[in-house]
C-alpha cells in the first residue's frame, strides 16, 4: 500500500508540475490546504474527497492519471525493456530511433 500511495504521490507532483502549478495554487484550485497536498505528494495520504477536482484542474482522465509504470520501474528496469523493443524493431524504426540517440548523444 505504501508503494501506492507513494507513486501516487509522484505521479501527482509530476503532472502537476508539468501543468505549471504551484503547489498553493494547485491547492487552492482543488480546495485543500497546501499542506495536505504536501502529504498527496510525498504518500503520507490518499485524496479521497478532492480527486476528481485533482482530475478536472489537471483536465486529465484517471486513466491517463493512473499511466505510471515510468515511475515504478527502476533505471535497470527500463533499460532492459528498451533493449528487448529495441532488438524487435522493424529496420525503418531501428534506423528513427538510432538517428535520435545520435542525436542526443551529440
């Protein structure tokens, strides 16, 4: 349960973040103390009574809400998942992605 509430916690301190909000200011909008959003971010609590606000402010559904496995999995983890789609590519998206990494990487 823990680990739940903590990657929820996560995933709502990206979003929200990545909407631009401060955390006063995502408070106030979903009408909680700025305090309690502290304890929704960090996983010391779950938003029972505010989420769907949470929902509408973000202008998010849950189930994009609830797309968190790129926090769950470690960096080992994702590198091995990357390895395995990599080794599956067809050629014109081996080619794509090779051209972005050379591109990254310079």
């Amino acid at each position: 349960m823990d680990t739940i509430k903590k990657t929820f916690g996560k995933r709502l301190a990206e979003l929200r973040k990545k909407r631009g909000f401060s955390q006063e200011l995502f408070s106030e909008l979903i009408g909680i103390s700025q305090r309690n959003l502290s304890k929704h971010e960090t996983g010391k609590s779950f938003p029972r009574r505010c989420f769907a606000e949470i929902l509408k402010v973000l202008n998010i559904p849950a189930k994009d809400f609830f797309d968190w496995e790129h926090l769950i999995l470690t960096d080992e983890e994702k590198r091995e998942f990357l390895k395995k789609v990599i080794d599956e590519l067809p050629s014109e998206f081996l080619n794509l992605c090779f051209r972005i990494a050379n591109i990254w990487k310079n």
